[in-house]
C-alpha cells in the first residue's frame, strides 16, 4: 500500500512540473513552438495552469500523506524469511526513493509556479 502511495505521490506531483516548469524550459530554450503545438495535442495542460492554486495544495496533502504513512511503516518489521525480507527492504527503499523524488519534482514546480516570477 506505501507503494501505491510513493507512485501516485511522483504522478501527482509530475502534474506541478507540466503545469509551470515545462512551459518556462521550453519558452527559455527558445522553443515556444513546441510549446505550442505541445498545448494543442494536450488541451488538458492549459487547465492545469489555470487551475495550479488548486493542484498545488491538493498534491501537497497526498505528499504529506504519503510522508506520514512512510514515518509511520518505518519500524515495522519485515518478515522473517529471507527472501522476503529482501524484497521488504527493497520496497521500503524503493518507496522512499520515488516520495524525495516526488518531493523534489513538487518543489521545482513550486519554484517556477509561484516563486521564479519574483526574479524576473
């Protein structure tokens, strides 16, 4: 189940990164075209930039979510069969890979959301 909540929290916060850094990578490059026809093939990009006050705070509950669901598993232990426990510890370390990732992706579409505007 902590799984599915570090990979839907990397989905979810993959949105932030669509919505305002994606945009603002391809106009610096100088790729506006792109962008553009990038905004026609996927209309549903435009709503996520005018809706980011919404988004934004909705992914920040499902990663704090899955934060504490992480900081709550964490001194379970795993089972007593070795194979099992392996994948057990895998998992647990897979899973706090994809939630700093997802961390990581939040705060760069945070970023270039909201704080990027006041360096330009």
């Amino acid at each position: 189940m902590k799984f599915f909540f570090s990979f839907f929290s990397l989905i979810s916060a993959s949105s932030t990164l669509v919505c305002c850094f994606l945009p603002a990578l391809l106009v610096t490059l100088g790729a506006g075209g792109v962008m553009a026809s990038l905004y026609a093939l996927v209309p549903e990009i435009i709503w996520i930039s005018q809706n980011k006050n919404i988004i934004f705070p909705i992914v920040a509950f499902i990663l704090f979510l899955n934060g504490y669901i992480l900081w709550k598993k964490r001194r379970i232990p795993c089972p007593n069969d070795s194979r099992k426990a392996e994948i057990c510890s895998q998992y647990r370390k897979f899973s706090l890979i994809l939630y700093f990732l997802s961390l990581i992706i939040f705060g760069v579409g945070f970023f270039f959301a909201y704080s990027a505007t006041l360096f330009i």
